[in-house]
C-alpha cells in the first residue's frame, strides 16, 4: 500500500536525496546532490520555502516525493510543484496521489494557481498533468554547443567594454540587482530580487564551484551582463568539461545592438580559456527578446525541451 507523509526536517533529508538521485539518475542535465547540499539550501538560500514537502511511501520504501513551493517574495498567489517517483515505481498512481495532495497544500497556503514544470521527455508527467485540468503555458529550451565551434561570424558591438563584477564592491552588488531586476523584468514568473538574495547567490551556492558575472558598459553606463558557472561535481560524475551561461541581459533600450552578441562571444571564450570543451544553457521558447536566436547563430542547438503548465485552484 502506498502512503504519503508530510516532511520532517532535520531528519528526513537522506530520504529525500536518496529518492531525488535515484529518480533523476538518467538525467544528462541534473546530478546527484548530497544531505549536506540539501542541508545547506535549507539554511542558506532566503527564499526557500522548507514547507509543502511530501514523501511517498510504498510497503515502508520511499519511492517518491513532491514540493508544494510557496515563494515567500513572491506577491502573486502563485505556487510552484516539483514532483519526483522513482523509475521502478511509476505508472502506478503515486504520481497522481503526490500532485493532489500538494495541489491541496498550495490551496491551504493561500495560493490561487499552481505550476509544475516537466522535462518534455517524460510524458507520462505531461499526461497526467493534463489529466488534472493543468494546460501548458510555455516551453523551454535546454541548448548546448562545442566551444570548439563557436561561430564569430555574428554582428557584435565592439565598443562595449566587458568587466567582471567585484563581489567585494558592495556597489556592484547593489548595480547587479538593479540590472537583474531591469533586464528581466517582461520575462513569465518575473519577480523581483532582492539585493539580500543576490548578495547570498553570489557568495553561496550549492552547484557552481566557479562563478562570475561580467558586466557590459557603453559611453560610461553599465547596459548588460552576463553570468558564467560551473558545476565540478556534475562535470566529474558526467565526465565532461561543461560551463553553464546561467544569465544574460541587456537593457531595452540597448538591445538589438550587438550587445548581446558581444556578452556572450566574450563568456564563451573566457570558458574556453579555462579548459572548458561545452557550454549549456537554459532559454524560455517565448523570451520576448526572441533571445534563442542569438544563441543558434552563436552555435548553441537545442538538447531537450521543459514543459510548463499551469491550473487554477
């Protein structure tokens, strides 16, 4: 018989990484994380809810789990499931129990619409969201390339000047935030950052080993930036040379100039100095900026696609 029961902190994190691995194990993009990582998130990151959690149990095994997500800086009521069954133990109606059960929480919690996202390759997932009344509202692009290719033929505007941010320069944290906030603030499930959360990304996190944002400047004024992270865990259990282009943003007023362009040749080639052999990053299919294209001319080609979907309470 299967059952479901809420998280308790502090004791069940191993389950939970146990369930969460065994569940993502053939997941080119994702890696294992470890009870201390998990432990971590939990004291670290500001706006990590530690609420909503559920943990699926099958003959006293655990075999899946579900976040019913509350954003605490987040003013619309929108919440956020991330549900996991591991593979020996899908198809048989665990899945179904865990999403009703954090449709539920959300609803208790005060939130009017809920969102789950699934990878476009497990469509037992995207039917059975279906099947419970969500609808998709955006795609995803997963994209990488060989920096061995990068193309230099694309238009890019020379005169900007590229700098990297300096984590010690509390105006620079203060400059990030705003330019952050600025730049993607048209995007879906924008929300504001807070120079609290950015000041803790830049100095805490639990994937990127390496991280730097470089900072684009035109006639004085910072219009851009771009950020560079990589993964050394997920490098060495994937056995690749990998760098994620985890942002990238110019201003409004300046796109469409070559900054862009300019931003990323230059992220690349930084990463291809430091070793690196691959690049990935992530792209919302209907980024108003029409952002994907500028990433296949540069020579990234899509690896999969991330489904969103939505439903009201």
């Amino acid at each position: 018989m299967c059952s479901i029961r809420r998280f308790v902190k502090e004791k069940d994190e191993p389950v939970w990484v146990e369930v969460l691995n065994a569940s993502r194990k053939d997941h080119e993009d994702r890696r294992a994380i470890t009870v201390e990582e998990m432990l971590l998130q939990e004291k670290e990151e500001p706006s990590f809810d530690p609420e909503g959690r559920f943990i699926a149990e099958l003959d006293g095994r655990a075999v899946g789990v579900v976040h019913a997500n509350v954003d605490k800086f987040r003013e619309e009521k929108r919440g956020f499931i991330r549900f996991d069954v591991i593979p020996g133990s899908r198809g048989g109606g665990i899945e179904r129990d865990l999403l009703e059960i954090a449709l539920r929480e959300l609803q208790a919690r005060g939130m009017t619409v809920a969102q789950a996202s699934v990878d476009s390759r497990e469509e037992d997932y995207a039917e059975l969201l279906s099947e419970l009344d969500f609808r998709q509202v955006r795609v995803g692009s997963m994209m990488e390339m060989d920096l061995t290719r990068t193309s230099q033929s694309i238009e890019q505007n020379r005169l900007v000047a590229i700098r990297p941010l300096r984590k010690d320069r509390e105006e620079d944290i203060q400059l990030l935030t705003w330019l952050w906030n600025e730049t993607f603030k048209e995007h879906f499930n924008f929300r504001p950052d807070t120079v609290e959360e950015v000041r803790q990304f830049m100095f805490f996190d639990l994937y990127y080993d390496e991280k730097e944002i470089l900072f684009a400047t035109l006639d004085g004024e910072t219009v851009g930036l771009i950020g560079i992270g990589v993964d050394e865990k997920y490098n060495l259990e994937k056995q690749v040379k990998a760098a994620d282009i985890f942002t990238i943003g110019v201003l409004k007023t300046h796109r469409r100039t070559g900054i862009g362009a300019r931003l990323m040749l230059h992220a690349l080639e930084t990463v291809r100095a430091r070793g690196m052999t691959r690049a990935t990053l992530g792209v919302d299919d209907y980024n108003p900026t029409r952002a994907i294209r500028l990433y296949e001319k540069v020579g990234f080609t899509v690896k999969k696609k991330d489904l969103t979907y939505e439903r009201e309470l």
